[in-house]
C-alpha cells in the first residue's frame, strides 16, 4: 500500500467561508498538563468528530508558532520561539512512513496532521475510488446471480435470506456501530494523547492500568465476540421462523432457511469487522476500512463461480460467509500492526495521574445510552427493506427479485451523491462542538444543494432510459425481456424517491454531529416507516410491485421534509425557506430533463446508444434550465468546470 502524504492541495474555500487553518508544526510543551482541546473536551465527545481523535487544528493560536506545512516529509525547525523537544513526534526531519491513509493522525502527541484540508481531501479520494470500486464490483455480483439465477422462485429464496446481511452491515459496520465505537476510540486515544490513566478502579486482568485504548479493547471486545457468537448461532437455529416473519407466502421455503443459515455467519464476521473498522479510523488509518467491500464482492463472485454447479443459489449464500470472513482478514493486520507498534510506547510514557486531565476521566468510554437514538433510526430505515419484501412475498415469483434488482441500480445516484456529505460531515461536526453555527450552515446549506444536484441528474437519467439501462447490466442467460420490462417500471418509481433518500442521508449527520444525538431523526423515520408499510399495503392489490415501490417512495420524502424543516430549530439553524426553493428550482429543471432524455431514448433503437445519448440530453438540459431559474451552486459548478477547461489550454 501507497503512503497518504498530506501536502497534496486544499481544496478551495466555499464562498464566505474562511479556510482553516495550517496546523503548527510545533508548539512549546506547556508546564503542566497538556490543555484538553479538540474531541476530547469536558462536553462529551461528539458522534460526528468520529475521525477526529487528535485535537483539532483550530484549537490553536496562530500566535503560539507560525503555521508551517503539516507534511511528513516537508515538517522542520519551527520559527517559533522554542524549539520542539527530541521526543516531539513532529521532529525535525521525515517522520516514519504510515500504511496508506494513516497519514500522521495517531501521533502519541495528538497533533496528527490528517484533520487538515489536504489529508482530508487525499482521504476521501482514496475512499471514494474504493468505494466505487466495491459498489461496481456489488454490479457484478448481481449481474452473475442474475445470469445463473434469473429472477425465480430461487432467487426470490436467496434475497429473503440477503435480509439478513443487509441489516448486519447496518448495524455493525456502516451506522450504528461505527457511532458507538469511533467516539470510544476517539476518546481513549485523546486520553492517551494526554498521558491519562484510566478511571479510578482496579485495571482489567493482564492490563497494564495505563494505557485507555487497550483497556477499551479489554472491556469491549471478549464482550462483543460473546454476543455476536450467540447472535449467529442463535439466527441459526430461527432460520424457519425468520423466513416464515420475513416471507410467509413464499414458494420454497426450505431454500431459504438454508441460505438464511449460510448467511447467519455474517451476524458475527460482520461485527469484527465493523469493530476494526472503528478501531482504524479512530486511528486515522482510511484505506483498509473501505477496502472490505471490495473483498467481500469478490469473495461473493468467486464462491458462486466456483460452486454453482453443485449447490445451485446457495453458492451465493455460502458466498456472503466467504465474503464475511474476507472483510475481517483485510483488516485484521494493519489493526494488530497498530497495537503492537503503541503497547510499548504507550506503557512505558503514561504517567502517574497528576489532576485533572483532558478527556473527560471517569466518563466511560462507552455510553450506549447515548446512541439509542442512532440505533433505532438505523433498524428504521432498514426496516423498508424487511416491509417491501414481507409485502413482496404473495406476489408472483420473481417479484422481490425485480425490487431489487431496480433498488440496486437506482439508489446508484443517492450513493454518489451521499459522498460529498461524508467527507464533509466531520468538518462539520467540528464546526458544531466549536459553536461556529454561521460555518456549518454554510457548510451543510452547500452540501445539500450540490447533494440535490447530483441526486437529480442521476435521478433523471433512470427515469429517462430505465429500460435501456436494465437490458444492458442484466438482459442475459435466465434474465429475460419480461423481466427486464417489470424490473425497468420498479426502478422508475423508485427513483422518485431518491431526492427523498439522499436528504435524509445528508440531514441526519446535522442531527448527530451535536455533543448528543437527537431522537427527532428516529422519530420521523418511524413515521416515514409507517407511510411506508401502510402506502405499500394500500397500493399493492392495484398496482402490485410498483405499489410497494411507490409506498417507499412516499415514505421516504415524507421523512426528508420532517428532517428538513426540523434541522434549524433541533441542530445546524439551516435556512430551510432558502433552500426549500433551491430544492424546488432543480426538481423543476430534473422534470424537464426527464422527459427531454426519455423523448431521446426512445427514437434510438439501440439500448447502449439510446442510453448515452439521453444522459448526455439529460445532464445539458438540466444545466441550462438549472441556470435558467437560478438554482443554487450551477453557477459555481459551471465555473469550476470551465475554469478546468481553461487551465487544460
């Protein structure tokens, strides 16, 4: 793996924003104990500062030392009036190499680099072209199930049992546990960054008494390997009746119990490896937690390559244990390189206690109670998923497949467009426990614009062709017209929500960058859940799967508008009037370019041709209505692409 230097550009400043700024080099060491600044301050350490565990760089004063480049390979004698210590670890001369994305962020100092622009930015591409690379490899995997399998009765089988991996990757990769245990880590590395022993009270058997991230890796985690052994064994032994809850009307319900237990594995390989996922980005270290779904993938496809033939659709099953333990084995030695390399340096500084220390001391490291919030709203947004299949399942053979076959292709958009906010939700969270309000809204106002933009284009264009684009990734083998027309009408209803779908995925980091999260965001999923279930179970004697299509569709922008308009007075004070219009003015031009693409699509008999040629309809009639009305961040847009343009020349 490729070092993550920090010296690559900072992108620029929104308009009105001021940049923040360059981290000091070094800084005298003070005579008592270190200052608590950053994370780890007395109010709490907030869910959003979940890849910030060092101190924050705008926490010192630019009088202390003159800000110098933050490199590892550029950091030298600082101009300031003191020198660093030899033990500073921001010495002059090139520091150690880091795996890739580790940059210099878990510095006992606590003075990493990574919080800046530039490892930011240098971050979150690496993050993004991983993650790509896993959602086009997710493609593959199911272009080959639909190829071997079709769109039956086995099919159908497999995807009630991929319920259970769905929800597994909820709750301990993606939401719930990274809100848990990123701030647990965050905090223990702050405490160690300060040279702070761990809570009064005997120290746990073999621990040193010194160190608060091993400490934490002692209470936590025999813990967490117990309950998420008995967790899988125990999904095991209710496969039946988790496939009678989940799909009573299905046709095969014996394959479906035994995929489901094939798939039950990953209630445990699925919570390791969330639990080094937290632990590395907690430590800075990017690249190996966005490298598991490119493993797991792979392990999918190659499972069901090699033992199709003989176990039929429960090769993709026994393909999702395979992929499991991959996400674990990805992980696994970069995490234990971690530890190893700090044991030593971390028992041997630890002072004695000394005062009052950063860090919050006696706090635990762990408050769960804290994120009940967090857990609810993420079992309720899945929970769509557990409702449209349970709808699903009277209906035809073939029916769950066609939902997900079109839900797969069509959340494509909200997963480009959800990126932005990602990348920037720490920035905020930051801005948030700072108390710099005016700085976050302008942060999050410009996110949800260009998030709406993205979302919109990409919404558009799978309205405009749906049917091309169906007959392309999957009109092979057992995948025939018939279902390439069903799965191309789900996906244009779909899409519909999608706006819905990405203002709820950006929206809710506002809500949880606070020092506590809210239960508002759970509160209106609730709702948008019940609209949901209600509006499927309503539609579907009419419109059968495209009813419980439109059901989430309903559901799920009614969430984002409870969210949208609950944002000011709850969390960041957005101008939700603002950008109710702005959001107004781009569905507007998306319409226009919907029907624009589609007119295209359809006079062009090839589907490849047909596709391009309305996404490339789609995306100018979008910019010229878009700017036409003044919508929020064309102009912006429009500038930075043309000023690329000119540069080229």
């Amino acid at each position: 793996m490729t070092d993550l230097p920090g010296a690559t550009q900072s992108p620029p400043a929104e308009p009105g924003e001021a940049t923040e700024p360059t981290v000091p080099a070094h800084r005298p060491p003070p005579p008592g104990p270190e200052p608590a600044s950053g994370p780890a301050t007395e109010a709490g350490l907030a869910p959003g500062l979940a890849s910030a565990p060092g101190p924050a760089s705008e926490s010192a004063p630019a009088s202390e030392s003159a800000p110098v480049p933050v490199s590892a390979t550029e950091a030298g004698p600082a101009p300031g009036p003191a020198p660093a210590p030899p033990s500073a670890s921001a010495s002059a001369g090139t520091a150690p190499p880091k795996e890739a994305g580790s940059g210099t962020a878990d510095s006992d100092s606590g003075r990493g680099a990574y919080l800046s622009n530039r490892f930011l930015a240098r971050a979150a591409l690496l993050t993004a072209l991983l993650t790509a690379a896993g959602a086009l490899l997710g493609l593959v995997r199911d272009q080959t199930i639909a190829h071997l399998y079709g769109a039956g009765p086995g099919t159908d089988a497999f995807l009630v049992a991929w319920t259970v991996p769905e929800v597994a990757s909820t709750l301990l990769i993606e939401d719930a546990m990274a809100l848990i245990l990123v701030p647990a880590f965050s905090l223990a590395l702050a405490r160690r960054a300060a040279r702070e022993p761990l809570p009064a009270g005997p120290p746990p058997d073999g621990a040193s008494g010194r160190d608060p991230v091993h400490a934490l890796l002692r209470t936590t985690l025999p813990t967490l390997l117990l309950a998420l052994s008995a967790g899988a064994v125990l999904l095991m032994l209710a496969a039946p009746w988790v496939v009678a809850l989940l799909a009573p009307g299905l046709p095969d319900t014996q394959l479906a119990v035994d995929c489901t237990r094939l798939t039950a594995t990953c209630a445990f390989s699925f919570g390791i490896a969330g639990y080094c996922s937290a632990a590395l980005r907690a430590h800075g270290s990017f690249v190996p937690p966005a490298m598991i779904y490119v493993a797991y993938n792979i392990g999918i496809i190659a499972t069901m390559l090699i033992l199709s033939d003989r176990l039929g659709v429960r090769a993709a099953a026994a393909g999702v244990a395979v992929g499991g333990c991959l996400m674990v084995l990805v992980q696994a030695p970069v995490v234990l390189r971690r530890l190893r390399e700090r044991r030593a340096t971390a028992e041997r500084a630890a002072p004695e206690p000394s005062g009052e220390q950063p860090g919050g001391a006696g706090r635990p490291l762990v408050a769960l109670g804290l994120l009940a919030p967090v857990i609810v709203f993420a079992l309720t947004r899945q929970s769509q998923v557990l409702i449209e299949r349970f709808l699903a399942a009277p209906l035809p053979a073939g029916a769950i497949s066609h939902l997900n076959y079109a839900q797969k292709v069509a959340q494509m958009p909200m997963v480009l467009s959800l990126m932005l906010c990602t990348v920037t939700f720490p920035v905020v969270a930051r801005a948030m426990a700072a108390g710099d309000t005016d700085r976050a809204r302008r942060r999050v106002e410009r996110d949800l614009a260009l998030a709406g933009v993205i979302v919109l284009v990409g919404a558009a264009t799978v309205v405009a062709c749906a049917p091309q684009i169906i007959e392309i990734l999957f009109q092979r083998g057992a995948f025939d017209r018939a279902d390439t027309a069903a799965t191309a009408a789900v996906m244009r209803v779909y899409a519909l929500g999608l706006l819905g779908h990405t203002l709820v995925g950006a929206l809710v980091r506002c809500y949880f960058s606070a020092a506590r999260p809210l239960w508002f965001p759970a509160l209106a999923m609730l709702l948008g859940l019940a609209l949901t279930t209600a509006g499927g179970a309503l539609l579907v004697g009419t419109w059968g799967v495209l009813g419980i299509a439109a059901g989430n569709a309903l559901g799920i922008t009614v969430t984002a508008v409870l969210l949208l308009h609950g944002v000011a007075r709850h969390s960041v004070p957005v101008r939700v009037r603002h950008m109710t219009g702005g959001l107004v003015k781009l569905s507007a031009a998306a319409a226009a370019a919907t029907g624009a693409g589609w007119l295209c699509g359809a006079l062009i008999p090839s589907p490849l041709a047909g596709a391009a040629v309305a996404c490339l309809v789609v995306a100018a009639v979008f910019l010229v209505i878009a700017r036409a009305v003044q919508a929020p961040e064309i102009d912006s847009l429009v500038r930075s692409v043309t000023g690329r343009f000119a540069n080229v020349r």
